[in-house]
C-alpha cells in the first residue's frame, strides 16, 4: 500500500517537473520570439531610414540643380561663353558651412556635352557625350535626370537639370553629391553604416583612395567605423553582403546588422550599405519585466495547484479553473506586449511602425480592388510655444487630448497615428473627396476648441496635408512625403487649414528655398528699407504719425512683396532680426528729422508673434530706445489681434511692461481675430486699428458698416483711440468721420513713402 502510495507521489512529481520545464520552455520561447520581433522592427527602421535619407539626398540636390538652372549669370555665361563671373566653389562653401550637404560639387556642360566649367577642377572642355550615357541621352532628349553612379573617385548622386535660353536648349547644370553625410545622418540615429562600392567597379575607380580598399570594396563613406570595418574583413565581405535574412546580429560587435544594396540599370550590385545597431542600446526591460512577471505568476500558481492537488485530489475543477486562469494571464501579458511594440506610450495611438505597416497594406488592397485611400499628414501649430511656456508636462497632457479628439472624428475604418513629437497621421480608406473634405474640416474645428490642462486654457490648431493613392503616388513613403509637402504650404498659407498635394508644389519648394537663402543674404547686406505711411487726424486735417513698413529690394530676385518673404522669415524666425533691424532704423530716422527741427509725429511699428514670445524683447526695446535716443510717449506698438489672443494671460503680462516704459499699444486688424471682450477690456491697450477689410465696402455693404459702428462703439465704452486703416475715398473718410473715427490712414492720404518722402510730405 505504501508502495503504491510512493509510486503516486513519485509520478506526480515527475508531472509537476515536467509541466515546469515545459513552462519555462515556453515562457523563454516567447521572450525570444519577442525579443527577435523587436530587432526585426529595429532592422526595419534601420532600412526605412536609409531609403528615406537616399531620397532626401537625391530630392535636395534636385531642387538645388532646378534653381541653379534658373540662374541669370549661368544662362549668360553659357551664351558668352565667358565662365569669370561663375564663383559655385564660393557656393558649395557656403553649403559646406551652413548646411549638412559637406561633399558637393557643380558641372555645367554645354550643349554639345563638353564640360564647360567645374567647381572641383580647372579642368574643361573635355567630351562627356562620348563617355558617359546619362550626358548623351539628356542631350539628344532635354529633361531632368538623377542617376547613382560609380565614377573615377567614388560613389556618386547626380541631379542633372537643362538649361534654356528661352526654349532653346544650352546646356545642362550638374549637381554632384557623395553618400558621406547619409551615414553621418544614420549615425545620429546610433546605426553605424559602411558604404561599400562592389568590387566589379574597381578598376573603373582609378583615382580613388588605394588604402579604402577591402578585398576589392571601396569603402566610400569618409570615417567609417573602424571596428565594423574590421569584422567585415575578417569575416569576408562576400560572405557578409550576401546574407539575405532580414536581419542577423553579429555577436562580435553585440549588434545588429542589416544589408541595403544599390543596384545599377541593369539589376547588377553597385553598392552596399552595411548597417548596424548596438544591442545595448536597445530597450528590452519592458520585456523581461513581463518575462519575469510570467515567471513569477507560473510558478506560483503550478505550485499553489500541485499543493491544492495534493490536499485535495478530488477537487478536479479547481485544478481546470486554475490552469485556465494560467492560460489566461500568459495570453494577456502577452498581448500586452504586442501593444506596446505597436503604440505610441504616451497617446495609446498607432505608433510609426505598425501605422506603415497597415499603410502597406492598404495600398496592396487598393490596388487589387481598385479603390483609393488617402493620407493625412497633421502638425500642430506652433506647439513648441507651448512646451516653452508651460513645460512639457502640459505639452503631453495636450497630445494626449488631440489624440483622442482626433479618434472621435474618424471612422472605425480608418488608422490615427503619432509619428513622434506633434506629428499625426491618418489613413483613410476608400473615400470619396466629399467625404475627406468633411472629416478634414471637421478634424480642424474639434481641435481648435479649447483645451483646458494644468489649470491652463490652451488654444491649438493643425496645419493638415493631404495625399491621395493612386493620384498622388504608389507607395507609402512617395505618398507620406507628398502629404509632408502639401502640410507646409498649408503652414506657410496661414496655419490652421489644409491643402491637397499638387506638382506644382515643388516648384513651390525651390522658390522657398531661393527666398529663404536669399533673406538670409538681405539682413546680413542690409537689403531692406523703411517705408513710412502718414496717419492723419481729419477732422482737424494734420499729420499725427506714420506706421513703418519694411521693403526688400533684392539685387537678384528684385522687389519681393511682405506677403511673400514675411510668413518664411516668421517660419525661420528671422522676423525677429527684421523687427529689430526695423525698429533701430526707423527710430534713428525719426530721430534724424526731430533733429533737423520737424515734428514727425507717433512712430508705429508692427511687432510680430515671434518677437513678443522672446524673453528678451523688453531688454532690446530698452537698449534701442537708449542708444537712438527716441522718447518711447512717440513710440507705438501694433499688434495683431490674432497674435494677441494665442495666449492672452502671456501677452497681458509682456503688454504691462511695454506701457511701463511708456509705449503705446494698438490692436492691429480689429474684427478679423476671435478675440473676447473679456481679455480685450483687461489688455492695457490705447488704440483699436480697424482693418481694411471692413473699410472697402464700408459705404455700400451694410454688414460692414455695422462692424465698424461696433468697433468705434467699443473703442468709446472702453476709453481707448480709434483709427482706420486702407481708406482710399473721399466716401470712406467722410463715413468714418461722420461716425467719430477721426484718424485715417491709407491712399486716400498717401501711400507709404521713403524717408525723404515723408520729410517732403510733412514740410508740405
């Protein structure tokens, strides 16, 4: 009987062993295949990474080559054949220092194929027709070309735009671009890169570097990592560039590695981008967290039920329940685990990965059905402001708030992501333009409601671009940076409104960028001039002052109109340097009439968004008003409404400085912001500016004239000085008089004069 009893307990100890060791075994089999998931997901991005830095790269040399064959002075040389004033090493300098493009270099090549001048060489004259294929073809059919080519030195990107004279074909300008900065790039994304040129094009690199050989690779980038390097060689780099798993991890260099190859026209090796990313640098404790969890919770309960089996061997069900339980618990813990590897921590929303995977496979979906999908490419509005303000606490609670206002306003077909910091994008699918328009409009008006967080009323907008498969590109990456373009017109457009993508988008992008060069070059050579327009007291028909207004007469693009040049230089935020440059000029050429005995009346600058979020605007206005000597009762400052309202306790505080100095402050384009009368009746304002806008109409559109009645009326209640601006008529200006709006400025009076102008103007 005791032997019968032993040999029971002897098997069910054997059992509990075995369900033990299975569990363990199966516990650390997912912990790996987990762990495996998250390398694959790290190799995948590593890939996504360099494919998209590759475009970058060939889409900015692009834009660089389309705006240098736009240029006066090459299309003159080319036609007088005179290269002297051509100085593109200066350029590619300027590149070098002030941009990430370190290694680029510029051909012009003229109609006949002979080189006609290099930025790397005084070498010229030679024939490329009859040696390279890419010049010939262009030649005998002008049109824009970027090519990946082995030459004589290295590895090479090439942007080839022709060049017109009217519609006369000239020539062609050649941007020449190495790959060193690509793994520059991958490298601030910790993934050490070796670029290698396959051996089948040694000996066409005749003037490359002997000692960047590795078994018959050329090692193109310029430092590469030398311990990468080494265990290429020592491994063969046959052997390595040939692995076509998705990725491997090279216990030597504890990292991973994956293979990108570049391939030439005819489906041959060119090159080889071998990247890897350091183990230690990737995050498993979430992981092993659960690992350990699973464990804990396992074990626990196979030796809870064996000591409840032992106690109670009749009461199987318990057993059932608590196995089931076990099941239970790994499979949760282990869909937990799932969602984290595919969402965003903060905002619970798709993360980058998985939203590109569904994308993927939409699109191959869409195009066996023939449908379309859209994507949607969001970024808030000036939400480092917000950061900046009021920390980065606030800035979260705010992400987490739009990312739940945005899955309220889509469908439960559709996919809402955050791609890292204030980026949003939604997949939308089989939908018509009707229907976009509505959810678009619809996503716009729910987020700028406002948002209250951290005992802070916030106000935020999004700035939306729009791409459409199959109309606007095939593949997910064309399609996202198609959207990306479309989104920063929308930005450059005003903010708060979205615009579809369209090829005349990139024309757009070089001209931004020409103007965006070019301003730079304007502050720094003192392009810009002060324009003055009078203000005028009519009732008693006398000059009270005149608002300053900038002008930018550029040598090589011309007079360049605010509207253009302005939302760039508040984009890069020079429109800081511009309102200070404006302001020390102006006050000096103020000071220079009162001086010379003339009374110039009230100064009035515009100050801009930008410039009142700067901590340090109150020093600076303090400095320029010491050293021009200007007395701040003449100064006046006009502010936008809209600017105003973007964070009204902010704005209160900076505005009670600004009357502490004894400046004057005036509300810019009244009536066309959001502004509560609320905040309006607690700013320390003096003047309300009413905008053009209502004044054209104002003596035929009764909606018109009833808005400016509103705002003389509240100008009256709320003490405060009233003036309109844009008034060209005499009907205008007897209105407004005839309504209590004394102070008139516009054509009507005059248009914005020089300086000398306006002295004429108030002698007169």
């Amino acid at each position: 009987m005791n032997s019968v009893k032993l040999s029971k307990l002897t098997l069910q100890f054997l059992l509990l062993l075995c369900i033990g060791i299975i569990g363990y075994m199966a516990i650390m089999n997912r912990t790996e295949s987990l762990i495996n998931e998250r390398y694959s997901n790290i190799s995948k991005d590593m890939r996504q990474h360099l494919v998209t830095l590759i475009k970058e790269k060939e889409g900015t040399i692009l834009q660089i080559s389309l705006a240098m064959a736009e240029n006066e002075k090459i299309r003159n040389a080319l036609l007088t054949r005179d290269t002297s004033k051509i100085q593109l090493e200066e350029f590619s300098l300027k590149l070098r220092k002030e941009t990430e493009l370190k290694n680029i270099w510029f051909q012009i090549i003229d109609a006949d194929g002979k080189s006609f001048y290099r930025s790397f060489s005084q070498k010229s004259g030679d024939d490329l027709s009859n040696v390279r294929s890419d010049v010939s073809k262009i030649i005998k059919n002008p049109h824009t070309l970027t090519t990946i080519s082995v030459g004589k030195f290295a590895l090479s990107l090439k942007s080839m735009v022709p060049i017109y004279d009217g519609t006369r074909f000239i020539g062609i300008f050649e941007t020449i671009s190495r790959f060193n900065s690509i793994a520059l790039k991958m490298a601030q994304n910790k993934d050490k890169t070796i670029i290698l040129v396959d051996k089948s094009y040694k000996n066409k690199l005749e003037h490359a570097d002997k000692n960047k050989f590795i078994q018959n690779y050329f090692v193109a980038n310029n430092a590469p990592d030398e311990k990468l390097l080494q265990q290429i060689a020592q491994k063969s780099v046959k052997s390595v560039i040939s692995c076509k798993d998705e990725f491997s991890i090279c216990s030597a260099l504890n990292s991973i590695v994956n293979i990108y190859t570049l391939y030439d026209d005819l489906q041959k090796p060119m090159a080889h981008f071998i990247m890897a990313h350091d183990l230690n640098d990737v995050y498993l404790q979430d992981i092993y967290q659960i690992r350990n969890t699973l464990f804990i919770v396992f074990f626990g309960l196979l030796f809870g039920s064996a000591g409840i089996f032992l106690y109670y061997q009749s009461k199987r069900e318990l057993i059932e329940e608590l196995n089931y339980n076990l099941q239970e618990m790994v499979s949760i813990k282990t869909k937990e685990l799932s969602h984290l590897a595919h969402h965003d921590p903060l905002t619970g929303l798709a993360n980058r990965l998985f939203f590109l995977e569904i994308a993927e496979l939409a699109i191959e979906s869409a195009k066996r059905d023939a449908s379309s999908i859209s994507i949607l490419f969001l970024d808030l509005d000036r939400f480092k402001d917000i950061n900046d303000t009021h920390g980065h606490h606030t800035g979260d609670e705010l992400l987490k708030i739009v990312a739940k206002r945005l899955k309220l306003c889509i469908r439960a077909e559709d996919t809402v992501s955050r791609l890292a910091g204030d980026e949003f994008t939604i997949l939308l699918k089989n939908i018509t333009d009707d229907t976009l328009v509505g959810i678009v409009e619809k996503i716009i008006d729910t987020v700028q409601k406002p948002i209250e967080s951290n005992n802070n009323i916030l106000y935020i907008t999004f700035s939306v671009g729009i791409s459409c498969f199959p109309r606007d590109g095939l593949d997910i990456n064309t399609l996202m940076s198609n959207a990306d373009t479309a989104m920063y017109k929308a930005k450059e457009l005003g903010r708060n409104m979205y615009q579809f993508y369209d090829e005349k988008m990139s024309e757009y992008i070089t001209q931004r960028l020409t103007l965006e060069k070019n301003l730079k070059i304007a502050l720094q050579e003192g392009q810009f001039e002060p324009f003055y327009q009078p203000q005028i007291d009519a009732y008693h028909e006398r000059i009270i002052g005149a608002e300053a207004l900038v002008r930018w007469n550029s040598p090589e693009l011309g007079i360049v109109l605010p509207n253009l040049f302005i939302p760039i230089a508040e984009q890069t935020s020079l429109i800081v340097k511009i309102d200070l440059w404006m302001m020390q000029k102006t006050m000096s050429q103020f000071m220079e009439l009162h001086n010379e005995g003339i009374n110039a009346g009230k100064l009035s600058l515009n100050i801009s968004a930008k410039q009142l979020e700067s901590r340090d605007i109150i020093e600076n206005i303090t400095t320029i008003l010491h050293q021009t000597g200007f007395d701040a009762k003449n100064l006046e400052l006009e502010i936008t409404e809209r600017e105003m309202m973007r964070d009204p306790e902010t704005t209160i505080k900076v505005l009670n400085k600004f009357k502490e100095l004894g400046i004057n402050i005036a509300v810019d384009d009244f009536g066309t912001g959001h502004s509560s009368l609320s905040y309006i009746k607690r700013l320390p304002i003096d003047k309300l500016k009413i905008d053009k806008s209502f004044i054209d109409e104002v003596t035929h559109d009764k909606g018109d004239i009833a808005i400016v009645r509103s705002v003389i009326a509240i100008a009256k209640h709320l003490d405060m000085d009233i003036i309109a601006e844009g008034v060209e008529t005499q009907e205008q200006k007897d209105f407004l008089v005839q309504e209590g709006c004394f102070k008139i400025q516009g054509y009507f009076y005059s248009k914005p004069l020089t300086l000398q102008e306006y002295k004429q103007f108030l002698l007169s």
